[in-house]
C-alpha cells in the first residue's frame, strides 16, 4: 500500500495502523541462564563453529571456517579440509555430509576422504540446513537466491528462499518464494518442520508438497528460528537471532529503512547480530546500559542465545538462554542424542552444553 495512504489512515483513526509487534519470551520460552551456566566444550576463540552433531559414540562433529573437526574427550582433531566456508553438516549412515560455500554438498567418510555429492549452481550458495529423508533423498534450504547476507536480506525484505531436493547429483527447487527458511527436519509421516526466519514461525510441511504452505507449529515467536534437528522427545530448534522493537519499528518504517541502509555502515545497521562484543559503541546503546554502563538481562537484546524444544505435540516445551547481559549468544546450531543437548554458539565462538534442566 502507498505509504501516504497508509499514514492518512492511521492519522484519521490510530486503530487502522498495523504494526508489528514482539510477543514475550513466555511458556516454555521462558528466560533462563541454561547457556550461561552450561559448560564450554573448545578452547577460547579457537574456532567458530558453525554446526554441530553428536554421533552414535557420542564423538561431537562441528564445522568452523573451511573444515571439519571431531572432538573426543577434550581433543580436537581436524577431519576435512574443504574448498570453502562448511555450514550445515548432515549424519548419513557412515559417512557426513556437508554443505560447502562456492561448491555445494560433499561428502566425508570415515577416514576423513572427500566427495562432491552435488555441485549444481542451486546448492552453490546460501545452504542454510540438510535433512536426510528415509528414501536417501537430502532436502536442502536456501536462505536467500538473491541476496546471501542475513542482515542483508531482512532490511529488503527477500523472499527468495528455497527448499531444494537432492537426488545423488540432481538438484530440484521444490519450494520457492519463502522468508529465510534456516532449517528443515524429518518430522516422520511423510512431513518435515521447516522453519522460516523471516515469518518467525515453524511449520510442517508434506514432503509431497512443500510448496504450499504448512500447518503452523510455532507462530510469531519472539525469534528468528534457524536450524532444526531430531531429538527421542521433539526436535531443537537453534534461534539465532532475537527479535526486537526498534528493529520491528524500521522494518515498519521503508524511508527511514532506506536513508540506514544508504547512510551507514551494514555493521552498524540496528538489526540483530550473532555477537554484540562492544555495547558502548552501539546504536541506542543506552537502552541497554541503564546503570553505571550494566547490561539488565531484560534489556533489548541486539545479540541473543537461544534453542528451544518443540515436543511431539508441537508445543515448545523448553528452552536453554544466555539473556542480554552475557556473552554466549549466536546459536547457529544444536545436536540432541541420548537427553545431552549440545549447541554451536558462532557468537561466541565456543560449543556449549547447556546445564540440565533438574540440575538448576
């Protein structure tokens, strides 16, 4: 609608004004310091670990920068060397897959030996999460065709995030037009939960038609739900990012929006971010520091972490928090097997086991 027709409307009556809004971290979204208290996994500022899955014998996999490492009773080993940044990793029977920046999916067997699975231009760029159905075939999300940076593509509002299938070396858009899809996940019977960032909600889909839209398992969460994976009793849900006020009031506002983006730096833009390292230079950085330069945890939040447990009935059962005021924000990825939840904090460079729930 023409911007001057909507600012009339809202002008003559202030209930015809449509904005958005960000519901509370309530339920089993409820604020804790799970993260904050959970154990650190990796050597400090090492790596950045991107993802993260636990195996059969519970050797933890992750990937950081261009390769892939193991981590076996406090020692880190690296498995692959790839030609490019790894981000989603996918447990296929003895061997992982990964998807590789500028190459697509590849391969990696137990000795650490490497194959392109599929180098088709559609997986070349933006892979954002796997999942491996029980026929073999791998479904792969795109988060944007258009424009690959997160940030990015939440000011343009994008929507041209995909779902591809991968058959062997066959790639096929079986979705298109969505908002950030950051993960996808087997949910058995025939569906899959796909998130979509940039609708903030989780969804099931048919895997017989992911191109229509799905029955909604989460709905405008306080979030930008990211990657999903399968656990005995639900599935973890990585968010990393965190919705706030005044980024909700520039996506409402397109002049303002366009005079940020045209005027000022991107890593200065106020939008959420997977590490927030240095407040005091920050835009509004006084709705965080209220006294004497402390971050309340209730404060906005420019940078978050957060993974929450949708159950087998869709509803969100639990949730594992480092709030404003510390510094283990940026889940990128979570791995769940046998009740341990591990999470791939990328901003804060660390893996983390969150302290357990009875043990608080």
């Amino acid at each position: 609608m023409n911007r001057t027709i909507s600012a009339l409307k809202e002008w003559l009556n202030p209930d015809w004004a449509r904005h958005r809004s960000v519901p509370p971290f309530e339920a089993g979204l409820r604020p804790n310091r799970r993260l904050d208290e959970g154990t650190t996994l990796l050597p400090e500022a090492e790596f950045e670990p991107d993802d993260v899955i636990i195996r059969d014998n519970g050797e933890l996999v992750f990937s950081s920068g261009d390769g892939i490492f193991s981590l076996t009773d406090g020692v880190v080993t690296r498995v692959a060397t790839l030609g490019g940044q790894v981000g989603s990793l996918l447990p296929a029977e003895d061997r992982m897959i990964a998807a590789v920046e500028g190459v697509g999916l590849v391969t990696i067997d137990a000795d650490g030996v490497t194959a392109d699975l599929c180098t088709d231009a559609e997986l070349a760029a933006g892979v954002t999460d796997l999942t491996l159905l029980p026929d073999g075939i791998v479904l792969a999300t795109i988060g944007s065709r258009a424009v690959p940076d997160w940030s990015a593509a939440l000011v343009a509002a994008d929507r041209s995030g995909r779902i591809v299938r991968v058959d062997g070396s066959h790639a096929e858009v079986v979705a298109d037009g969505l908002g950030w899809p950051g993960g996808i996940e087997n949910a058995g019977a025939g569906e899959v939960l796909v998130s979509l960032g940039f609708d903030h909600r989780v969804e099931r889909r048919a895997v017989t038609a992911l191109g229509r839209a799905g029955a909604a398992v989460g709905s405008n969460l306080p979030v930008y739900p990211g990657r999903i994976a399968t656990c005995t009793d639900g599935w973890w849900v990585a968010a990393p990012y965190a919705r706030n006020r005044f980024t909700e009031l520039l996506l409402d506002e397109p002049d303002l929006l366009r005079e940020m983006t045209a005027t000022i730096r991107q890593d200065q833009w106020f939008v959420p971010r997977l590490r927030c390292p240095d407040p005091y230079t920050d835009t509004l950085q006084l709705g965080q520091l209220r006294v004497h330069g402390v971050i309340k945890p209730w404060a906005p939040a420019r940078s978050y972490g957060l993974a929450f447990r949708i159950d087998q009935r869709g509803r969100i059962a639990e949730s594992v928090h480092s709030r404003a005021d510390s510094d283990r924000h940026g889940v990128t990825g979570v791995a769940s097997r046998d009740g341990r939840i591990v999470v791939a904090a990328s901003g804060f460079r660390n893996l983390l086991e969150p302290q357990k729930d009875n043990e608080r």
